[in-house]
C-alpha cells in the first residue's frame, strides 16, 4: 500500500505550475469519438484520469499517440465494438461515451459508473436527455446498454439541476442529431465552454444563449481539429489555498484570471492577497486571515471544488466563518479528519446561507461552522476522494509534525506530478510503500 508523508508546519514559497483541467481533458478525449478524423489536443494532464478515459477510447476503435508530455493525438477511423466492459477501475466518464457511440455505431453499452462519493450524481439526468432524443436506454446489473434506430433526433431538454455530466452528455448527442435541440438549465462552466469551442472546430452549430439555454443545430458528419485543453483551476486554488493556509507566497503559474474571479474575491474577504500577472497569479497568507461567510453554487459561484482546500485555509482563520455547500450534500464530510487534527467544525443540517438551497429539511449536514485560528496537529489520515485528498494535503502541510495519507490513488487519478510540485514550493513530502 504506498502512503505519502508529509511534515507541515512552515510557509510554503515559491513557484508551481497547474496543469491543463482534468475535467475538461477527459471530455474532450471522449468528444474525440464524434469524428473519423484525427483530433490533436494540447496541455493535456497526464494523470490517472486521464489514463481511464484514453482507456475508453482505445477499447472501442481509437487509436492514441503522445507526442512529448502533454500533445495527445487521437483517432477513431472505425468503431470496432460499442461495448465499453473491461475497463481497469469504474469511473463516471464511461458514461459520456454512450452519445458518440450511438452516432458511430447505433448502440454502446458502458459499465455503471463509478467516481468520488461525495454525494448523488444520479445518471437519470443523462439517461433522460438520451430517450427524449430518441434512444433506448437499458439499465442492467453490469452498465447501461442504449440503441437507436438510425439518428438521434432533436428535442428539448430540461434539467432540473444544471448538472455539468449531463449537460456534455446532451451537447455530445445533439451535435449529431437530426434537428434542434435546446438544452434548458444546462451547466456553464468554463470545462463545457471549452467542450463547445473544440465541437465548433469540428463543425458542430453551437450557440449559448441567455438564462442558461443551449441551442444546437445537427449536422450530418464532424471533422477533426486541434484544441487545446484550459489551465486546471480547481488546482490553481488548492495551491493558493496551500498559500493562505501556511502563511507562504506562492506563484501559480497558468492561473487564469477568468476562470477565478470568484474565488478571488473570497481570498480578498478573507484577508490574502493575490496579484494577477500575465503568466499566472500570485498569492500570498502572511499577514493573516479572518473569517468569512461562504457559499458554494453552481458556475459563476463559488465551485464546490474549492470549498474543500479553501476550508482548511479557514481554519487558520481568526474568528467564525460559515460554509454552506449547496452543490454535493455529502462534500464535508472530510471535515471529520480536521477536526482529529484539531480543527474547531461543527457540521448542521439546516442551510447557513442567504436562501435555502435544494438539500433545506433533508438532514443533510452540508452546513460548517468554522472557529479560528487553531494550531493542527499531524495525524494518520484517509484520503476519501480526490478534491478532499487535497485539502487533507493542504492540512498535512499546516500541521506541525508529519501525517501520514493513504488512499492516495485519488490524488493520482486527479492530480499529476503531485509530489514533485509541492517539494518545488518547499514542502516536504514522500511517498512510502508498506
């Protein structure tokens, strides 16, 4: 069982590069399928994640070449079987691949998916958005089998939560579909931007209108192109929260103003500093940090991917902060580590925040009380999941001593060159097999 160990309690300083975001990565991989052509992408992360959804494509048909580190080259000439099985650990991307398989080769069949449990990302959103465009879609013990009879048809969808999976899954069926179709409530993240910037390049009519709303117009063939994938900033905060947290400074190179314009402001409230330069941001904890009131929310909110590390910062806070979750109801459930090492967090099931959210009178602890500063004290440590393995992390490095995390396969599916980029900002880190 490999473990990493890591000894906290001192600023972290330097510089530390993000990657190109797994979440867009690993659907544009996916969005390869569409074509016959080859598609180049560019900035691609090379993680676990990344191997998994390469995986998917291999199996029915691709065929996968790198150039260097990053450059990944793609092509599906032909679809030489639709059944996605054997694949080496579940993940929820396999269920991205039922639209281009249906265009490609009328049916697929993907295994049940699997991914982080921080809460229901229930598959019905998918599920639903395929049978209204005119799919059969079969639930078994083994995965979901769907077949169409000749092309997908147009059609609204509306969700009732704008979900980002199920979002992609409608726009990766409706490029090809015959017709219109109009998704309502979709996600807007900048992930599924930049999923619709690589399906224009391909050939697909794409255009985000107003109040959510999602219009495409099928066409009848895609074409290959070259994309390239968006700086991770979900990993860019966690390495500014690594900086508020441990009092250091730390430049995050390819940080994109853009995509964190909102957790900037929090970092402000809070107390840090940050500066935007051309090639990245610069953030800084040293002259201390105080409480604040947080909300998570879909994009253009606070991302429930930030409020993990971001949380962890707040126990270094002075005074109270408040955390409502209103995104993942089971995504503090992390806290409970935290608080072993002495973090002061009470968890509450009503919602601490300006409205009541979906989760209000479900008794869902998605509420953190958060009481500040207090000294954390290293501890044997659990990794439940990729985004809290980071904030544990995060945790570790604040700590005086040295904490031991297991579970650490979670950071490798979602996070590369983990270890060599944290000892590039001085933090001493190390990875054991037992």
């Amino acid at each position: 069982m490999e473990s990493l160990h890591i000894t906290g309690g001192r600023p972290l300083s330097g510089s530390i590069e993000v990657s190109g975001a797994k979440n867009g990565a690993s659907k544009m991989i996916i969005a390869s399928m569409l074509t016959d052509e080859e598609v180049i992408l560019k900035n691609v992360p090379r993680q676990r994640e990344t191997g998994i959804t390469e995986e998917i494509v291999t199996t029915v048909g691709a065929t996968t070449a790198w150039e260097g580190d990053h450059v990944l080259r793609l092509k599906t000439p032909v679809v030489s079987t639709a059944s996605v099985r054997a694949l080496s650990e579940k993940n929820r991307i396999s269920v991205l691949a039922i639209a281009p398989l249906l265009h490609r080769a009328g049916e697929a069949f993907v295994p049940l998916v699997g991914g982080d449990k921080i809460g229901q990302r229930p598959v019905n959103f998918h599920v639903d958005a395929l049978q209204k465009m005119g799919a059969i879609v079969e639930a078994t013990a083994d995965g979901y089998h769907a077949t169409v009879n000749g092309r997908l048809r147009g059609a609204l969808i509306e969700f009732p939560y704008p979900s980002v999976m199920a979002t992609e899954t409608a726009l990766l069926a409706a490029v090809l579909a015959d017709g219109r179709t109009v998704i309502r409530n979709a996600a807007g993240e900048p992930e599924i931007k930049g999923l619709i910037m690589m399906l224009q390049k391909m050939g697909a009519v794409i255009q985000i209108n107003s109040g959510r709303n999602i219009e495409i117009i099928g066409v009848e063939k895609l074409h290959g192109c070259e994309a390239t994938v968006m700086p991770d900033r979900i990993e860019a905060a966690s390495y500014a929260a690594m900086a508020l947290g441990t009092r250091g400074e730390i430049f995050v190179k390819g940080a994109e103003h853009e995509h964190l314009i909102t957790f900037l402001n929090a970092v402000r409230k809070i107390g840090g500093e940050y500066r935007v330069q051309d090639d990245g941001i610069w953030f800084s904890g040293k002259d201390g940090l105080r409480g604040i009131e947080l909300e998570t929310g879909t994009h253009p909110g606070f991302m429930t991917d930030w409020q993990q590390p971001f949380l962890v910062a707040l126990t270094q806070a002075e005074g109270t902060s408040v955390v409502h979750e209103t995104v993942m109801e089971g995504r503090l459930g992390y806290t409970e580590a935290l608080k072993k090492m002495g973090a002061d967090v009470t968890l509450f099931s009503n919602c601490l925040g300006e409205s009541p959210c979906r989760f209000k009178e479900q008794n869902y602890r998605h509420s953190a009380v958060v009481n500040g500063a207090t000294t954390l004290k290293a501890t044997d440590l659990e990794v439940p999941d990729i985004r809290a393995g980071l904030a544990l992390a995060i945790a570790a490095l604040v700590a005086e001593g040295t904490s031991v995390l297991t579970g650490i396969h979670h950071l490798d599916r979602g996070y590369e060159r983990l270890e060599e980029k944290l000892r590039g900002v001085g933090a001493t880190i190390e990875r054991k097999i037992s």
